[in-house]
C-alpha cells in the first residue's frame, strides 16, 4: 500500500488507486509522484489483473492541475528567457511516466469518474483502458486553450483515437466541456451510473475472471491499432494462433463446442 495524495491498495488481483486532495482535488508535484508511484507497484505485481483510479473528493475525479503550480512556473520560464523547441523534446514528467506505463500494461486500467475531471485529470482517464462515469452535476474535457495553452498530458494525441479527428479538434479548440450523458454519447466512457466506483470495481472483478493471456495479447493488439503498422494484422494471426494452443483456450473451447460454456456469459 502506498499512501499519499494516490492512494494505493491492492485486493487479490483487483487494486484501486484512489486520488485525494483536500484543496479543491486538484493535481499538483505530489500526486504526480503518488501516482507514478502506484502505476509502478501495480505494473510490476504479478498478480495483479486490474486496477480501478476513482476520487475521494465528493464531485470530483481530479478537478485539473493545480494553476497556482502552472503559472509561477510558466512565469520563471519566460523570465529565463528559455524556448523550446520540439527538435528538443522536454523530458518527461512522472504523470507521463505513469500513463505511458499504464498503456503497456497487461493490467487493465479503468477509470471511474467519480465527479469533475478536466485537463490532467481528463488526461489521465484517457489513459485508462475504459472509464465509467458518474450521474450528476460534472463536467469533462480539455479547456486548456482558455488559458492559451493545450493539453499537455497526451491529451491532443489519445482523444482523437477515441473520439475522431474532428470532434476532438472541437473539444480543444473551443475548450467545450461535456456531461456524464455526453461523455457516453461521444464513446469516452462506456457507462453513465448512479455509482462510478461500483460498476468500475465490478468490471474489474470481471476483467480479473478472463483468461489472463488472451486479456494481455488483447489490450496489446487494441493498443497497436491506435498507430496501425503494415505488420500488426500478422501481429494478430500470430498470437490468436499463440492463443488458440494454450491449455486454458483448448478447454474453453472444446467447452464451447460441446455446448457446456457460453461464450457470451458476461453482460
């Protein structure tokens, strides 16, 4: 257990993430820290096959990074004169550590958006596998262009896969934010609940109860199909055949011919 502004605790195969800050739920340098160091612990636990980030504040996932962070250190940037350059890439932070880390995962992330979530908060549940929102009076989205700024947590390259091209040029152009209905209907989050946590625990218990390597190869070939390479289909041949030999898809199988397994058996 890690403990923190990211909460970590792990339950058999299922662990949970939860995010707490007392000032408004904002992120600031330490939950980057916590976070990463929870992403670490649940991506090198072996047993380990799925992990909910739900917030403690009431209405609130992560509200958006902390601007009374931002800004004094947007204004020593500019004092010291320093320019950027993309020939020079800026390292990354511990919250792109903790998403990168995530996405190569086996583990399935799921994000239960318990309230509010904007710029890295929205950022971060991009990065989850799925994400569960919850009914109520929240808003979502990346309004970093109202402060002249964009979304610098993979914001501007995960929204579009999910959302398309054009409907995410929208989203961060105008900086338009979006209801726990709205964030369904665009295909951001996969449910609209009384109770975020819950259904995100549950999935998790049903993610956990899937054949573990068929989950991982999975995850990974979805993953691939966001930047498609002319070798990712023989990807897919390839390990559906690396599946197909394993003892646990020859039972479920054999299982699924003889009619004694369903394999529709999950709702």
């Amino acid at each position: 257990m890690t403990t923190g502004k990211a909460t970590l605790t792990i339950n058999g195969a299922i662990a949970e993430i939860v995010f707490t800050n007392p000032d408004a739920g904002l992120m600031d340098a330490t939950m980057e820290a916590d976070l990463l160091a929870a992403v670490q612990i649940v991506t090198e636990h072996p047993d380990i096959r799925a992990c909910v980030l739900t917030g403690a504040e009431a209405g609130v996932f992560i509200r958006h990074y902390d601007l009374k962070v931002l800004a004094p250190k947007a204004r020593e940037m500019a004092q010291r004169g320093i320019v950027f350059d993309t020939a020079r890439p800026v390292p990354e932070a511990p919250i792109h550590i903790a998403m990168r880390l995530m996405e190569a995962s086996p583990v399935i992330f799921i994000c239960a958006m318990t309230g509010t979530a904007m710029g890295g908060g929205f950022e971060l549940s991009l990065a989850c596998d799925m994400r569960v929102v919850q009914e109520g009076d929240h808003i979502f989205g990346l309004p970093e262009i109202n402060l002249g700024i964009l979304p610098g947590a993979g914001g501007t390259q995960r929204l579009p896969r999910i959302v398309g091209q054009s409907r995410a040029l929208h989203m961060t152009l105008t900086g338009q934010t979006l209801s726990p209905q709205e964030m369904v209907t665009a295909g951001i989050a996969c449910a609209c609940v009384p109770g975020a946590r819950t259904k995100a625990m549950a999935l998790a218990q049903q993610m956990a109860g899937k054949p573990a390597k068929a989950t991982a190869y999975i995850k990974r070939l979805v993953r691939q199909a966001d930047n498609p390479r002319p070798d990712d289909l023989a990807d897919e041949r390839t390990l559906f055949c690396d599946l197909m030999v394993t003892p646990e898809a020859n039972r479920l199988l054999s299982e699924g011919a003889e009619g004694t397994h369903r394999i529709t058996d999950a709702p």
